[in-house]
C-alpha cells in the first residue's frame, strides 16, 4: 500500500504529537527552577528529564505516569543541584499532565483524519491523566480506543505495548497490522519499536522537538511538520 488512504486505522502517540509535552513539561518545571538563579538551557533540562523519565519507567513499567513524574521531580533536583521539592510540589508536577497544552492544529487535523480512519491512542500515560488530557486541552476528542500505559503494564518503546494494541484493533475494529499506521513524533518510543511489531508509519517531525529524536538515521513511511499537513496530503490523495 503506497497512499495514506490506503490504511485503516492511526494509532496516535499523544504527549509530543498532539500535545506539547516538552513546553507542558518546560511550564511545570517553573516552580523549581525559580529557586536557583542558574539558567538552564531548554536542551539540557529536556535530555535530563528524558534520561530520568525513561530510566524510572525501565524500574517501575507498572507504575502510572502522574506518579512516576512525581517520584523523578526531586531527582531532577538534585541532578540540576536545586533544593529539595516539598510532597506537594512533586505531586503537582506528576498532575500537571492533564493540563499540558495541545498543539494549534490538533483538534481539526483529528477530526479530518477521522472522516478515513479509526483513530486509536497508545500513549505512555495513566488513564486519568489522558482523561484530563482529553477533556482539556483535546476538547474532549471522541478517540475509537484508548489505550494507555497503565492498561497494558509497560512503557513504549516495550514491544508488549504494540503487540497489546494490535491484538486489541484485530479483535475490536477487524484491523490487522498493515492496516495501521503508527502517527508520532518519537523516533525512540514509537516508529522504532512499530516497525519491529510490521508496522509502517508517519513522522509528525514538531518543530524545535528535542525528546526521542536521537535516530542517526529516522525510521518512517511519511513524514511531515504537524498533523494539518497530513490531513492536507490525505485530501490531496496522496
């Protein structure tokens, strides 16, 4: 199958695709960097928090999100030489998922792609913050299936969370795996990991996105700058 029409079905990565997790992350992170006059750069707090997150989800694959962001955020303290976060500080950044933003182009791109496909999400979050997520800054975009870390009990790039998923589309929607089109921004936690599982997929390279991108050589079927021009090129045939 060689056009974007040809698929059935889009299994969306969300925190980096369609929501901005590296400035929801950057804007959570105020608080503690108001305490220290150090600047740090954008670069450096991000790779820090990737290598703290992924490192965290290896230990505890069974923990969810909101709490795993809460037990790294004292670790990123120490890590960037800043006082020790109070309980309450770090629980709310663990609850500031829910209120990342999403990119300007999301919710329409969502519902055009959804005039040809199912619309699917595997995402490394808890179920409650996706439903903050979804309610918020989603505008409460009626997803075909969720499907979130802590249904499955591990962290992508885990093979078991595409093979949870491919089950669950076979079973439910009648879609087998090259029928799906994995849709992410991660080269690391999605298009790596989904051509292993056997399946294609399409780069949403977000401008300026500096966390899971480390690929030498990108994995992809389709890439674009935002999920708008993908909607463009399915209109266009492509």
């Amino acid at each position: 199958m060689s056009r974007l029409s040809d698929y059935r079905l889009l299994c969306f990565d969300v925190y980096g695709t369609l929501i901005d997790w590296e400035n929801g992350i950057l804007g959570a992170l105020q608080p503690l960097l108001t305490t220290s006059t150090t600047e740090f750069s954008r670069e450096h707090l991000l790779t820090l928090y990737q290598e703290l997150e992924s490192e965290q989800q290896r230990i505890t694959p069974d923990m969810p999100y909101s709490q795993l962001l809460a037990t790294i955020h004292p670790r990123l303290a120490a890590r960037l030489g800043l006082p020790t976060p109070s309980d309450a500080d770090n629980e709310r950044f663990g609850a500031s998922v829910g209120t990342w933003p999403a990119f300007p182009d999301t919710v329409e791109a969502l519902h055009r792609l959804s005039r040809q496909y199912k619309l699917v999400v595997l995402s490394n979050v808890d179920r409650a913050s996706f439903a903050r997520s979804n309610a918020g800054s989603l505008q409460g975009f009626p997803f075909d299936r969720i499907i979130t870390a802590q249904d499955v009990g591990s962290y992508k790039p885990d093979v078991r969370n595409f093979a949870y998923m491919k089950t669950t589309v076979q079973e439910e929607f009648g879609v087998r795996a090259g029928e799906i089109l994995q849709t992410a921004q991660s080269q690391f936690h999605d298009h790596r990991p989904a051509r292993e599982a056997g399946i294609r997929s399409v780069w949403i390279e977000r401008s300026g996105a500096t966390m899971g991108n480390t690929e030498e050589q990108p994995i992809c079927d389709w890439r674009f700058d935002t999920l708008e021009e993908m909607a463009d090129a399915l209109g266009r045939g492509e």
